[in-house]
C-alpha cells in the first residue's frame, strides 16, 4: 500500500458494458525538470472528507490525499483523459465526478 499527495486530480467515472468504476487520476509535475507524470489508481472503493482534503481509498489499499485546492488537471492528465475517451467511444465513456456533493 503506498500512498500518494498529487499537484492536480480528478475522478472519472469510467464506464462500460453497462458497468462504472471510479478512478483518481493524479498528475504532478517536476519542478526541477519541468516534466509531468500521471497514475491513474485503481478502482476506488471509500472517500473521507477530512476537511482541505479527500482521503481516496482504492481497492489494492493505495491511499491518495486529494486536497481540495488541487482538483482540476495538467496538460498530461488532459490527455490521458481524451485518449481514453477515444479508446471507449462507442462502448462506453469517461465522465468527471465531484467528490463532497
């Protein structure tokens, strides 16, 4: 179990085969490099609302600490979410979830 603080995320509703599943997309970004990475968790299984955070816990244990002020996404995670809105289209979609509302 590891656990991550990520720059940007957001929560997709992934879904297909009449089917849906949460992920936390997370994107940081190198300030030495000034290069941008991404994991996209498995599915999510428990949120906490702990005041300037969500505590998002996924089914392999992982731990991500999405704080409230972070949520939107970088240049990379943008992509990543209109390659797999490609890859699904017409057998399913990505939408965005708010967490707390």
């Amino acid at each position: 179990m590891s656990e991550y603080d990520p720059d940007r995320w957001v929560v997709l509703e992934i879904t297909q085969n009449q089917k849906s599943i949460r992920r936390v997309l997370a994107g940081w970004r190198d300030k030495f490099l000034g290069a941008s990475n991404y994991r996209l968790s498995s599915p999510v299984v428990k949120v906490l609302d702990m005041d300037k955070y969500y505590r998002v816990v996924t089914k392999t244990g992982n731990v991500y600490c999405c704080h409230k002020e972070c949520e939107g996404m970088n240049v990379i995670t943008a992509r990543v979410v209109s390659s797999l809105s490609k890859q699904l289209e017409g057998k399913g979609s990505v939408d965005f979830v708010t967490l707390g509302s």
